[in-house]
C-alpha cells in the first residue's frame, strides 16, 4: 500500500436510546414461534416418555452379551458401571475396566491385562482398511465372515 492511499474505516452504526427498530417480517415472526413450538413439544414429549415409562427411552435394556460366554471383560472407560461390573462378577467374568476419573469409590483394575484391550483395537483398526471389510461388500454372513478370515491371514503374515 502507497503512502498516497488512505484507509477509510467503515462507519459507525448508532442507534439512539428510543429510535424504532425496522419491523420484522411476519414471515420470520412465524418461523421463529414455530420453532420455539417446536423445541418445546420435543422437551415436553420427551419429559412424557421419561416419567411414564412407556418404552420409548431407553431407561432398561438387556445387555447385548447377555447369551455369550465368555472369562474376561476388557473394556473403556465408558463401560465403568456399577450394574455392568455387578452383573458380569455375577456371571464369573474378570473386570478389566479402568475406573472413571469421578469415581466416588476407587476400584482396582489389572493393567497389565488392559493392554491387550490396546492389541485388539489395533487388529480391528488395521482390518478396517481392507476396503471390502469396512464397506461391507459381501452379500451373505458366509462369504463377510470369509473375507473377514482372509484379511486376518493377510494381516498376520506382515
């Protein structure tokens, strides 16, 4: 920029304690109330399935391992719950759950077990970029479950 030029500043917009705003258009008044409507009825459907039970939220539900037998849980954080640890000592299995940092009681977890949680998101990880696994391209649960042992073959030979 030259010494010649000068930069205007853009103009200060003022508006005086009392001077009446432009009117908004009916069409965005409309708008507007129809989604605070909106927003409103979702809070208070929602407020509804809560409080009566009616099945719609998921309050209880079965666990998905609940017919598959297995020794030892490896998990995240996230599984850190009393009703899970309650119902998998119940079963017999070994908790490897590191306890969530807000923990009121502190729990013990085997580390030195908790790191083959590491091994086995690495192999899922690593089967993910087979393209034809991720992607799902296999019609039947046969031929998934065949290409499925054919990357773990591919990736146990590198």
């Amino acid at each position: 920029m030259s010494q010649s030029q000068t930069v205007r500043a853009a103009p200060e917009l003022h508006i005086l304690p009392g001077t009446p705003l432009a009117p908004v258009p009916v069409a965005v008044r409309v708008w507007l109330l129809s989604i605070a409507g909106l927003c409103f009825l979702v809070a208070v459907v929602g407020a509804i399935t809560r409080l009566t039970e009616s099945g719609l939220s998921m309050v209880e539900w079965k666990p998905l391992i609940q017919d598959i037998e297995f020794d030892m849980f490896l998990g995240d954080k996230a599984f850190d719950a009393d009703w899970l640890r309650a119902e998998l000592n119940e079963r017999g299995a070994v908790v490897v759950l590191p306890p969530k940092s807000n923990r009121k009681q502190k729990i013990d977890c085997d580390f030195h077990a908790y790191r083959w949680r590491h091994l086995v998101e690495n192999f899922f990880c690593s089967l993910k970029t087979f393209r034809r696994i991720a992607t799902r391209y296999e019609k039947t649960d046969e031929s998934y479950r065949a290409m499925i042992n054919l990357a773990a073959l591919k990736i146990a030979m590198r």
